[in-house]
C-alpha cells in the first residue's frame, strides 16, 4: 500500500495517516460483508490494484477496488 503525505498532516498524533481508500475498505468489510478478494479469477486486479474486495450472497457476486495504483 502506497502513502503518499498530505500537505495538511497537522502533525497531531490523533490524526489517522491511513489514505481513504484503506479507510473505506474496512467500512466495506465492517458494515457491508465484503471480503479481501482470495480468487483466482481476479488475480488480473492484484497487478494493478492495491486492494481488492469481493462479496457473494449466492445469487450475485459483488467486486470492489478502491484503490487503483496507476497504468
């Protein structure tokens, strides 16, 4: 996972230095039933993707990428 600093880091040591895209990740996780993606027919994303979620009820299958590192 890449970080990359913000101008705004008020260096208090209450503030999260997490990006967003890990943040939401783990709200997907936490409140939505998602899971980091552990199937083969997705492994393309791992290349270019940092994180990769997925969801599956049974009858729908459901993928998430938050964060996309560049091409």
């Amino acid at each position: 996972m890449t970080y990359i600093e913000s101008p705004f880091d008020s260096g208090d040591a209450n503030v999260s230095s997490e990006t967003f895209c890990t943040y939401l990740a783990k709200q997907f996780i936490a409140k939505k039933g998602f899971e980091v993606a552990r199937i083969p027919e997705i492994k393309r994303l791992y290349d270019v993707c940092a994180i990769v979620l997925t969801r599956s009820d049974g009858y729908t299958f459901s993928a998430l990428v938050p964060t996309f590192l560049g091409s």
